[in-house]
C-alpha cells in the first residue's frame, strides 16, 4: 500500500516546535499592541482578481505561482499567495476607513504559492504582515519599520541589518520606466529569457533578477534616483532623518525594487546573517494608489510581510516547555479515581497537571511518563494518603517536598507553580 504522506512543499508542525511559532505570534500581537494595531481575518481563498488587480497580473506571483481553479459553482478562486490584497478588499468591502481615519491592521496565517521548496521556503508558507492605511506622512514609514526591527530583536534574531531604498512617486516612475526600457532596449540579447519578457510589461523587475549573466547588465542600468522628483526625495529624506533620529542604522541598496508591482516611494528589507546567503525574513514598503486600483479612493498605505519560517531558521535554539506543571501518578488501581479527581481539581485550579492512570497502567509505566513530561513537580497518590488526606508534592529539580490535604493541593500547587516559574 502506499504510503500517504504531506504534499511536498508543506510540512507538520509538529508538538515541541508549535510552541515555537506560539512564541513568534504572541510577540507579534504584543509588540504591534504597542503600535495600535490590530487583529484582521480574511479568507484563505478570494476571487482571483483579488490578486491579478492588487499584486499584479505582470508579478511572478500572479504568472506563474498562484494556485488558481475554478470551484463546483464555476467561480474562479485562488488561495491567498500574500495578504495585502485581501486586508484592502476587507478594507473597501467593509467601509472600514470612513471618515478618513488612519487604520492600523495586522494578520497571520497560511499563505499559497507554487515555486521550488528550499530550506525555509514552502509551498503552503506562513506570513505575519501588517497594514497602515490612511497615512501618507514618511513618519509612518519609519515607525512601521522601527516595529519591525523591534519585533524581530525582540524574539532574540541576531545580526539585523535593514536596506532602505525609494520607488519614488508616479511621476518617478514614469520616468524611471521610459529610462529603465532604453536602456535594456540596447542590451536586451545580454539578457536572460525572462528579463527579456519583463523588459517591457514590467521593466523594474528586470533589476530584481538574480542570474549572474544578467549582473553586469543590471549594474549599469540607470539609477532611479536620478529620476526622482523633488516630493518623492523629500518623502525619502524624512524617513531616513526619522529612523536616524531613533536610532535605527539603514544601508541604502538603490537596486531594491521588491516583487510586487504596488509599491510606491519607500521599500525595505529587513535580513539577518544568521540565515546564511538567503538572508531575508522581512520585507515592505508603501503601496499608495493600491487602494484606488482596487475600486477604492486614493487612499495612502504602507505595510510588510514576513514568513515566519525564516524568522524560526534565524532565531536561537529553545528547550521546549514542560507538557505539564504537576504529573500526578496513582499508586495502583484503588487509587484511579482519586488520581483524576484530583487532576480535575488541579486543572480547574489553573495547574497544567496530566496522569497517565489510565487502563491499568502500573506505578513504573506512569513514573517513565511523568520524566519524559519534564513535570516540576510529581505526586503519588496511593490507599494511605487518600485515607490521611495529606498528599506530598516533590519538586524534582531539587528534592523539597510540600504535604497538603487535598482541599488545600489546588491553592497551594497553583502558588508553587508560580513561583517556581519565575524562580
């Protein structure tokens, strides 16, 4: 018989590492709590032109990796391959920036795209990102990267670095774009296939391709900062002023465009040396004129994404956390029902308590099961403490012991889990 296995390019997350992610995402809901943002849900498939209108349908993502069908009722669906689409269609679905309030959002979950697996790149991948919508001042671009920066510091990644860079307005790009096409134009036989198909559907791509025989062509492309109008430099210089006045230390990479065609003026990337060569786990930029390509006004926006698989690959080592605070163990079969009530107790008490008194397991198989639970603390109850009511909980890192009836065993387990977790 065959052997079913996960879909290649997905993965288990499996009990010991779950705790993991667990992590990532509560400090993501705490440092971004901190910002004023808050939590939004939207489907994990759309209406694909969700993403061929918001990412674009010259992108790779929309060409070429989207897992795209059409349903039983004859609709054309995709799963999500990024979320910044979805939080504006919400956003304009739902009237949510009436008034011209600034909206702040963020979102987790599974995201969609069909490329080659590679270490901490999957087909079905997880991304934490975040959206501003309703701002346009260059503050707001530094203060979601500082968060980012923040965040990433926060969960112990070691070696950040962050590259800045503009996409100028949509005079700039104008611009850029009519210098970016001559200048391919009189070298286009030097470039690969598919920079020769982007060269005029989405020419700024060409500058992201990574194949060394495409190198020396890109570097001597023209710069877009020689095209940037005198708003479009002012926007930038204020971000960069900001995060130098807040201590956040950017490196200016002029060839950065990013993947997706809705970014205007500011881009960036946040990498840490701790990935090796592909060191990327964090990226974003404003998208003003998104909003309005969607079906909406004119509405500013600025965000990023992150997968949350790089952020695991670069932060450090973690013992996994203790099954449970209390492993009780009966003694033998009269003991049962005691066992699990006291269990119950426990539980109800807030204790993280676990018994494998189940099915005649003996003495011996239940003491293997609380070591392997790592459990700060084991009880044994057997005929002699249920007829005395004084249960003993032994602290196994150093021995002491605590004896209590069984009225008192909630409370005061409760109080010793506390202080031994902050101890």
């Amino acid at each position: 018989m065959k052997e079913i296995r996960a879909i290649r390019g997905t993965q288990d997350i499996l009990p010991g590492e779950v705790e993991r992610w667990q992590r990532v995402e509560a400090s993501a809901r705490d440092v971004f709590a901190r910002y004023g943002f808050r939590e939004i849900r939207t489907p994990i498939f759309e209406d694909s032109e969700v993403f061929v209108k918001g990412t674009g349908d010259t992108t790779d993502v929309v060409e070429k990796e989207m897992y795209r069908f059409e349903d039983l009722g004859g609709n054309d669906i995709t799963l999500r391959p990024e979320g910044t689409p979805p939080v504006v269609r919400a956003y304009l679905q739902h009237r949510l920036g009436q008034g011209r309030s600034i909206e702040r959002y963020f979102y987790s979950g599974p995201m969609f795209r069909y490329e080659r697996p590679q270490k901490g790149r999957y087909r079905q991948f997880h991304q934490i990102g975040v959206e501003v919508l309703g701002a346009e001042s260059p503050r707001v671009d530094a203060e979601v990267i500082t968060m980012a920066m923040q965040w990433l510091a926060e969960l112990g990644v070691s070696s950040l670095a962050l590259k800045l860079n503009t996409l100028g307005d949509e005079e700039t790009r104008v611009a850029y774009r009519a210098a970016l096409v001559a200048a391919q134009a009189a070298r286009l036989d030097e470039l690969c296939s598919d920079c020769r198909r982007r060269h005029l559907t989405n020419p700024l791509r060409v500058l992201d391709c990574k194949k060394p025989g495409c190198q020396a062509v890109i570097a001597a492309m023209p710069m877009i900062q020689d095209s940037l109008t005198p708003a479009a430099s002012r926007h930038f210089e204020r971000v960069r002023e900001t995060l130098l006045d807040w201590n956040v230390e950017a490196e200016i990479d002029a060839r950065m465009v990013r993947g997706l065609d809705y970014y205007r003026q500011t881009v960036f990337e946040i990498t840490s040396s701790a990935l090796g060569a592909q060191d990327s786990l964090l990226g974003g930029g404003r998208y003003d004129g998104l909003v309005e390509r969607m079906g909406g006004e004119d509405v500013p926006g600025v965000g990023f994404a992150s997968g949350v698989e790089r952020i695991l690959l670069a932060m450090p080592d973690e013992v996994a956390p203790a099954v449970a605070d209390v492993f009780v163990i009966a003694f033998d079969e009269r003991s049962v029902d005691t066992t699990h009530r006291l269990v119950h107790d426990l539980r109800r008490a807030g204790v993280r308590a676990l018994t494998h008194a189940y099915g005649g397991r003996s003495k011996r198989a239940q003491t293997k099961a609380a070591r392997r639970s790592e459990a700060s603390w084991q009880l044994v109850v057997g005929p002699d403490e249920i007829a005395a009511d004084r249960y003993t909980l032994k602290h196994m890192a150093d021995g002491r012991e605590e004896v209590v009836s069984g009225s008192e065993l909630p409370a005061i387990a409760a109080q010793l889990v506390r202080v031994t977790a902050t101890s």
